[in-house]
C-alpha cells in the first residue's frame, strides 16, 4: 500500500467485535495486510479496536481533526480492502 502520509492520512482505526462473523472480514484483512500497511506508513497511527457486539468500522482521519468512516458488517477481505482504498485515495 502506497504512503497514506502524503495523502493527508493522519489515522487509520478499525472497531471490530472479535468472535462476531459479521467482523471476520475485517479481522482478515488486519491479520493479511497488517504488516504491508505498517511497512509503507510506518509513522501511521494503525488502531484496531476489539469489543464484544461492536459494529465492524474502518475510520480515517485526516488534516484538521476530518473523520471520515465506512460501515464494514459482513464485508469480506476484499470488500474491506475497497473500503479502506476509498477513504485514503
């Protein structure tokens, strides 16, 4: 994944229940693309949130405290991986 920083990222958050299958794309693509994210923006904020029933998220923040966030429940790996493509391009 290319460098968020120079693209006004400022945080990338995600909120996940951590047993609820309606979370298991959003766990998949933190345990698959964790590691690439974190070597392309290694100064970049990368939260992960786990709490029991909590609506599968991805939130990014941006210049001037901008938040932006995208509902994430029964999303596959593929369809987080959009959705995390759409709020930093």
């Amino acid at each position: 994944m290319s460098n968020l920083i120079k693209r006004g990222v400022k945080e990338l958050r995600f909120v996940l229940c951590h047993s609820s299958p309606a979370s298991n794309g959003a766990r998949d693509y933190i345990v698959n693309h964790y590691e690439a994210v974190k070597a392309a923006n290694p100064d970049l904020p990368f939260i992960v949130r786990e709490c029991t029933n909590a609506q599968a998220t991805v939130m990014a923040r941006y210049e001037f405290g901008v938040e932006r966030r995208l509902y994430l429940n029964d999303a596959s790996e593929h369809m987080v991986a959009e959705a995390v493509n759409e709020l930093v391009d």
